[in-house]
C-alpha cells in the first residue's frame, strides 16, 4: 500500500509499523517500564521513567501520522478526525501519569 498525500510516499512497511508501534509495541513497552519502576529493577529510577515518558510522547505523535497522513480509523473503524487527536494527546498522558505515580507509590512502599 503507497499512500500519496502532500507529497510524501508511504510504504506498506512504514504504515504497518506505525500501526503496531502504536497499537502493540508502544503500550507493550509501557507495561515492562511501570513494572521496572514498581520493582525498581533498574539501577536508576530516572532512566525507565524518562524512558517511559519519551515512549508517551511518541505514541503521541505516532497517532498524529497515523490520523494526518495514513487515514487512521477509531476502534469503531471510522475514520478518525484530529478531534479524536486532541482528545488522545490530552488524555494519553493524564492517565499516563496517574499509572506511573502508582508505580513509584509501589515502589516506595516496597522498599520501605
């Protein structure tokens, strides 16, 4: 699949991997990282936590391609609309920090 828009071509690997880092990797990394912070199994606790937070602002921003230029749809297999991009870059990284101070409540009282 080639998609020309502005452009710009996209290949059917480029727009596969968009769709899987966004869909499966991004949130699959997410989860080991909240686990290493909750753990802290990691030597230091900034690392997995700026690590976290660059893997939010890139699903983020992954989101924002996949709307604007690979025509993404809503779970309900509409087309999306940047409403919809506005409203996942607002809520991605509210609920993004609730879970990651979980973690780190976790993680003090684990070890303490």
């Amino acid at each position: 699949m080639t998609k020309n828009s502005n452009n710009i071509q996209y290949s059917s690997f480029f727009y596969i991997f968009i769709r899987l880092y966004r869909l499966l990797f991004g949130p699959v990394i997410l989860v080991f990282l909240l686990i290493a912070i909750a753990l802290n199994k990691l030597s230091s606790g900034i690392i997995p936590s700026l690590i976290f937070w660059i893997i939010v602002i890139s699903l983020i921003e992954f989101r924002y391609i996949d709307i604007r230029y690979l025509n993404g749809l809503t779970k309900d297999c509409e087309p999306a609309t940047m409403l919809h991009w506005k409203n996942y870059a607002l809520y991605l990284p509210v609920c993004s920090a609730l879970i990651w101070m979980s973690s780190l409540v976790i993680c003090y009282i684990l070890n303490n």
